[in-house]
C-alpha cells in the first residue's frame, strides 16, 4: 500500500511538472517561430530581383560549364565543379600556407561594458604574423552564434570610427559574439594587404592571402567556449567587403556572409572596384603602379589583367557560396543590375534544392546607413540563430 502511496504521490507530481512545462515550452517554441517569422518578413523582399531584373543574366562565363568544354548536367555533379573552381582560383592566385587550426585566441586586456566584455586579443594569422583585435561576448548564458567583421582597423567595428560601421558592436548586441580584426600597421603604410611571405616577393595575391587570414581568425574564434563553431558569419564593408568576399567563398567554413559595397564583380571605370591594385589582384613588387584607374600611361600589373584576358570574373567566386547564404549590401559599386549575376547562384541553389540563399538590398551611396545595416543584423539573425 505504502508503494501505491508512493507511486501515486509521484505521479502526481510528475503531472503537476509536466502541466507547467509543456504550455511553458509550447509558449517558447511559439515566441521563437513568431521572431522567426518577424526576421523572414524584414529581410524577404531582398531575396527576389526588383522588377526588370528577374531571370536576366549577364555574358559571363557559365557557371555550368566545366573549363574543358563539359557541361554539368545534375547536382551530384556540383561539388566536382565547386572543386574545379577552387582549384582553378588558387593555382591562379597561389595557394594558401597550411592553416593553423590548434592556436587559441590570447586575451591580452579586458574591459567590462554594460552589456558585454570587450577583450583585446591576439592569435596569428599568418604562419609568421600575429595580430591584435576584439573580441566582444555578451554577458548572456550558453553558446552563441559569433561574427567576423573585417576591415582596415579593427576599432571601427567596436564603436570606435566612423558612424554606421559599428558591425560588431550593434552584432553583440543582438547576442553575437564578435571578432573585430584589420590590417592596422599595412594601412598605416598605405599597404593594406597582407603579403606572404614578404612585400618583396609575395607568393600569394594579396586579397587571397587575407581571406587566408579571416579563416585562421574563423579557427581561433571557433575555440572560444562560448562560440558555435557551426553558427560563425563574417561581414566588411569596402576594403572589409571585398575581404569578407574573398573569405567566404574560399573558406567553406562560415556558414553565411554579407558583403558591403564591395565591388561584386570586375568593373574597369569605377575606382573603388579596384581589384587591379597590388594590394588586391594585382600584386607586383615595389616601385607599385600610380593608385587610380587603368590608363595606357598606368597599366595594371600581375595577375589581374591576365584573369581579365582569359575570362575570370568574380561570379566564379560567388559559386563557391552555393548554397551558403549571403547578402550584399549594394551601393554606388553594386546597383540592383548586379542582379544579373547572382541569379546565376540562384539558379545554382535552385538545381541544388535550395531557396532563399541569395539576396541584395541597395542604397544610392557607398555609405552605409541605419537601413542597410539593420537588414544585415536581421540576416545573421534568421541564418545564425
């Protein structure tokens, strides 16, 4: 009897639990797929061409078109081709050193802000080359999804620069852990890149080396404790878009990413589409060409216009995205017409299963503003968390 007793207390407790948890756990499922739903309808719109742009593709080369000739005729023949095109890249821009996976990031100093800690870190980021940067936690429970924002100082992203491009600051906000990381001493001498293994003889383009960089802050950031190693972006803007760009389609690790104004594609009289410059593509040693634009009297150098004369462009690139999700940021450099070469992706995605994977959202100047930036967080957002 006193088993029955007990049995029965038991069950009556159980019940009582399960009465509070199941309508507490429906109400949190519910709230979690009502935010859900909130985040898609903010960031929807951008992932459908406007009007005039539907279908139309540009003359560049087929991306379904393997480089002897062969057409790809099925999915399961994408990854040969994904593979191809890698391949083919990094044989054109040198290949990269081995990445180093094991190393941790080291808090060097730490501040304690409102809402989050700020630690100044150091990690190497090239076999030979440390660097120093942000990292920034929210002062939140558990493992959180994380950003990289890339650019040519790291202390812009933090608040600490120009309005608008507080990426990782506005990101920690929201729950993201963030590494801010960029190119300090080179831009201070009007270098900017990162060359390997020396300025005077580098045997990688300079734009790859940097997305070589970005993946070894990808490791370090992965072994941070409170980091998702499987929920990590990364977003620049500019010089920092051009970098995210390059880092996400060559390092198939983060999971998404946004690209502000960079440039999506080769672009001969705009000046800030400046792949051609010895600190992006076109890497030559010093004395380096006259900055600015292509002229007979100021040739490009190196392998930029070598990939402009047999065919390359930056759409190859964006192949190897499909079907990670990422969103650019159009301004003054990427109008709504870059369209026309990301419904190649989309068409990629869709032969892959895959919707929704492509989007852009435009605004009339290189700038970034409030709106732009908002549909940014909103994206890392749906995709992240």
């Amino acid at each position: 009897m006193m088993v029955k007793e007990g049995y029965r207390v038991w069950m009556a407790i159980l019940g009582l639990y399960l009465g509070a948890v199941i309508p507490l756990y429906a109400q949190m499922t519910e709230s979690s797929e009502s935010k859900k739903e909130a985040l898609w309808k903010k960031i929807a719109p951008y992932f459908s061409p406007p009007q005039g742009f539907q279908d139309k593709q540009d003359m560049l080369r087929p991306l379904t078109v393997f480089y002897n000739g062969d057409t790809l005729h099925t999915a399961k023949d994408w990854p040969k081709r994904q593979l191809e095109i890698k391949k083919r890249w990094d044989s054109l821009m040198g290949n990269w050193p081995t990445l180093l996976q094991r190393q941790k990031l080291s808090i060097i100093d730490t501040k304690e802000k409102e809402s989050h800690f700020e630690y100044q870190v150091k990690f190497y980021w090239t076999p030979t080359e440390e660097t120093t940067g942000y990292l920034l936690v929210p002062k939140t429970k558990g493992k959180k999804p994380a950003v990289i924002t890339v650019f040519y100082e790291p202390e812009t992203a933090i608040g600490k620069g120009k309005p608008n491009r507080d990426f990782a600051l506005q990101l920690t906000k929201r729950g993201f852990v963030t590494l801010s990381i960029g190119t300090t001493a080179a831009s201070e001498r009007k270098e900017f890149s990162l060359f390997y293994p020396s300025i005077e003889d580098a045997q990688v383009q300079p734009l790859s080396m940097l997305a070589y960089a970005a993946a070894n802050a990808y490791y370090a950031l992965a072994k941070f404790p409170e980091v998702l190693p499987d929920k990590i972006g990364i977003m620049g803007h500019s010089f920092g878009g051009k970098w995210a760009m390059f880092a996400s389609c060559l390092f198939d690790r983060f999971a998404c990413a946004v690209w502000s104004d960079p440039g999506i594609l080769f672009q001969h009289d705009r000046e800030s589409i400046n792949y051609w410059e010895p600190w992006y593509l076109g890497y030559h040693p010093k004395p380096w060409r006259k900055r600015g634009l292509i002229t007979a009297d100021n040739p490009a150098y190196g392998l930029y216009p070598e990939l402009v004369k047999n065919g390359y462009n930056l759409h190859e690139l964006h192949a190897l995205m499909a079907p990670r999700p990422f969103l650019v940021l159009g301004g003054a450099e990427d109008p709504p017409a870059r369209w026309h070469a990301l419904n190649r992706i989309v068409t990629i995605d869709k032969m892959l299963g895959y919707d929704n994977r492509v989007a852009m959202h435009n605004r009339p100047t290189h700038e970034p503003n409030n709106e732009a930036n908002e549909i940014a967080y909103s994206f890392f957002e749906y995709f992240l968390k």
